[in-house]
C-alpha cells in the first residue's frame, strides 16, 4: 500500500507512550487499542501524527489544513465527554472533506439507541429481545407481558456503563430499582429487556460495499457461568485481573451446525446493510438456549485492540493486525467516491 500522511484522532487521556516498557497490563490496558493503532500504523511505513481532542474542532481544521494528511484514523469515541456526539465528528471530517476510516455518522445515529437499531432490524424479520423503554425522570411503571428475567441498561451508553450481575432483574421491584439506578446514576433513559440465556456471539465485518465476514467468535464467560448470569459486565470487559481470575475467554464459536452459522452470518450482512455501516463493525448476537440468534446490538468503529475480538478474529482467519489497519485505511479512502 502507498505511504500515507495519518492523523489519528484520539480523546487526549488515551495518548499513548511510544514504547511499552515499565507498564504493567493494567495500566497500557487503558490506551492499548491507541498504542496498537500508532504503532502498528507507524511499523507500516505510514506517516503517523496523534492528536488527542476533547472539545476543540479548531484544532482539527488547524492540523487537516497545515499538514494536508491523506486520511484521518478516527479513534475518537466521544466529544465534549458524550459518546452520542461521536457521529458529528464523522460529520465535520465529511464537512472538511478529508476520508475518515471507519463508519460514517448516519450508522452510527442508526446503531447507536439499543432500542432503534432492534426495531429497524426486526422489521426484517430478525429475532431481538423484546424491550421497554423507560425515559428519564418519569413515572417507572414496569408491564404487565414483562417475562423475568429481564435485563436493564443504559439505552445509549456503550462498553457496557452501568452493566453488572444486578443488572439482571426478576421482579418488578428489582426493575424499578435498576431502572432508578441507571437514570440517577448513568444520567440516561434505560432499556429493560428480556434477558436471553444462552451464548455470546460475535461477528466482525469489513466493508463498504462488498462485505468480508470475520469467523463467528464467542465470548466465553468461564466460572461466571456457575455463579452469576453469562453477561458482558464492565469488568468483564475492561478488567484483565478480573478476566484472568474468571477464566474469561474469547475464541471462534465451535459446535455451530452450518445451518445456524449461515443464519447468523445472514442476520448480519442485512444488519450492517439496514443500519447503513460502513468501514467496519462488530454485529453481537446471543444464541438462545432455544437455538435462536437474538440481535443484541451493532457496534460501528468497535474495538480493534491487538487482543480484541475484532482482530483476533481477523487474525484467526488470516488477516494479520498490520494488514487489518491497512485494509481499514483503505475502506476509509475508497468511501470518498
Ligand atoms: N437481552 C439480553 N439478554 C442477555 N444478555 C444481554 C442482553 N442484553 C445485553 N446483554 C449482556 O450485556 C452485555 C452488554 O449489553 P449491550 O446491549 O451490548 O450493551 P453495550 O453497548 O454496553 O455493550 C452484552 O454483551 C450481553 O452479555
Ligand atoms: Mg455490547
């Protein structure tokens, strides 16, 4: 691939040191997917400037217009501290006119609320959760057809804010606890929805338009499944102490009949497509103890840490990291005709 002038835009707490060493897991845990991108950018021969922004969009025009770069990489993940305005900096990248990689903001509007994407997507005949929604600061009134159990969340927030083993509710009362929670404590409406017992399973897609399928992968939740429910809590995601105590693993799905693969893999292609995605994105699923995929959500941009499931699984099928961020830059490039 041709050198290329990149401009990674990341949140300025996430820049990263330019070397590993005298970090411990833990703390390069915090920037990781930043240092894997830089650097591996950088291993590529690409011309690499970061720079971290938290609410100044002069200082993006100021850099695309001093430095002329081919591509911006955009790792940025919120402005202004709101996840929900991280369509807008796609929007001002477009507005400038320079290619971005990654998904353009009509995606990420459609996938971002849990409760959109699922209605947009069951219109297609795929199986979701069935869901409520409560908005902030009214009257919880839980449903008379709620089934517990019931899992409650953040309807916008992602990486699993405000996600725990209580989050898990069977009672009204515990509902309305929970919803309470995430309103007084998230500061967001909450979506309560029937919780699916079952498997964790991921797709990881490239593409604009023709679409290259990662294999399935599965989150495996290992002694959480004897102790509490088989979720994606934050700690589940985020803590590798905690990953290393439960025996949390992820790896490609086996034991899938080629039936259900070619179903899922299905589900997804319509997924990325009715949601508008583009550049690349992680569909999630739960496989119900029934054998049904449920959609659980669209993740535009996901995480693409070295040891992410986006990256191993693509390394798994013989994409490696290095030629991964190069296809990324590419899918970023090709959007502008
Ligand atoms: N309806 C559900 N049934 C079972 N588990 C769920 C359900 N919704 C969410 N979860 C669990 O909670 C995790 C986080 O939920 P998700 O909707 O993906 O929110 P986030 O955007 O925070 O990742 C999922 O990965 C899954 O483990
Ligand atoms: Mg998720």
């Amino acid at each position: 691939m041709k050198k290329l002038r990149v401009l990674v835009l990341l949140h300025p707490d996430l820049m990263p040191p330019n070397s590993l060493r005298g970090y411990t897991k833990k703390e390069s845990h915090v920037w990781k997917t930043e240092y894997d991108v830089i650097s591996t950018l950088r291993a590529n021969g690409h011309e690499v400037r970061p720079l971290g922004v938290q609410d100044e969009l002069n200082t993006i025009c100021k850099e695309i217009e001093d430095w002329s770069p081919d591509i911006v990489f955009n790792l940025l993940e919120q402005f202004h501290g709101e996840a929900a305005y991280d369509q807008n900096v796609a929007s001002y990248l477009e507005l400038l006119r320079i290619p971005y990689t990654g998904c353009n903001p009509r995606g990420l509007i459609l996938s971002r609320g849990k409760d959109l994407a699922k209605k947009i997507v069951h219109y297609h005949q795929i199986p979701v959760p069935s869901f409520h929604v409560f908005p902030a600061r009214r009257k919880i009134m839980p449903k008379s057809w709620f089934e517990y159990p019931m899992i409650v969340k953040s309807l916008s927030e992602d990486a699993s804010l405000g996600i725990a083993q209580a989050s898990v509710v069977d009672s009204d009362k515990k509902l309305v606890e929970r919803v309470e929670f995430i309103h007084n404590h998230i500061g967001t409406a909450a979506i309560a929805e029937k919780y699916i017992d079952g498997r964790e399973l991921y797709l990881g897609i490239l593409g604009n338009d023709s679409l290259r399928l990662l294999p399935i992968w599965e989150l495996e939740f290992g002694d959480l499944e004897r102790s509490g429910s088989r979720i994606a809590t934050e700690k589940v995601k985020h803590d590798p102490d905690y990953q290393d105590r439960h025996e949390i693993l992820q790896g490609p799905a086996e034991d899938l009949t080629s039936e259900l693969e070619t179903r899922i893999k299905r589900y997804a292609k319509v997924v990325y497509r009715e949601l508008e995605l583009d550049g690349y994105a992680r569909i999630d699923f739960r496989l119900g103890t029934d054998g049904t995929p449920y959609f659980l959500e669209a993740n535009p941009n996901p995480e693409i840490a070295r040891i992410e499931e986006f990256a191993t699984a693509a390394e798994y099928s013989g994409i490696e990291y290095s030629e991964l961020l190069n296809r990324i830059l590419k899918l970023g490039l090709e959007r502008r005709h």
